[in-house]
C-alpha cells in the first residue's frame, strides 16, 4: 500500500472487509491539476488507483465525503463524479469548505467494503 512520504498518514488502509481512502487531491506527480474539471477527474483517478491497491473497484465504495471549496462548482463536480462510479453509487455528503492542503479546490475520502 502507499504511504506518501512526511506526512504522519496513509493514503489507504485495510480494517476487515473495509477499505477506508484518505482524502484525494487531484494532484498527479506531486502537481495540482490546471483546471477544475481535470482537477476533480484525477482526484478521482487517485481514489480509484488506492482503491486498486486493495484489489478493489470504484463499485466497491459505499460512502464518500467529498469536500468543495465553491459549491458553485457543484453541478461540474457531480457531472465528473457520476461519470467515475457505477450504479448503485455510493452514500454521499458533500460540504463547502474554506480550504484544502495545496490550494485544492475538491478533496474526495471513501469508505470500501469488500465483504
């Protein structure tokens, strides 16, 4: 499993039949993706990516907390989010938030079960 280098977490972690994934930025190779919409497609190319690591599909996750700086972004977010995971899709709570680490502008954690 990853463990992102300094910092005192890890990317993912198995408890039983649960698969429980930090929140994901969209940062590839350490980099912020340019716009909002590749943003969020690779923040949600990371979940699916430590989902992976666990043998796991983006079918498997049954709760996300998702994390906006703008919900005026809302409706792009849900379109990208939709297009990322099959039906049923997960439970789902989404907040505005004043900030994320990096000058994000979403952040997406999941909760897997493997059961």
């Amino acid at each position: 499993m990853s463990n992102l280098t300094g910092l005192p977490y890890r990317a993912s972690v198995a408890a039983g039949e649960w698969v429980v994934v930090s929140g994901q930025l969209g940062l590839r190779d350490g980099v912020l993706a340019a716009d909002f919409v590749d943003e969020v497609d690779q923040l949600l190319a990371n979940l699916a990516a430590q989902l992976a690591e666990h043998g796991l599909g983006m079918e498997h996750v049954v709760k996300t907390t998702c994390f906006l700086i703008d919900l005026g972004q809302f409706a792009v977010f849900n379109e990208r989010y939709a297009s990322a995971f099959p039906e049923p899709r997960p439970a789902r709570s989404t907040i505005q938030v004043a900030g994320l680490p990096l000058g994000a502008n979403a952040e997406v954690e999941a909760w897997a079960y493997r059961g």
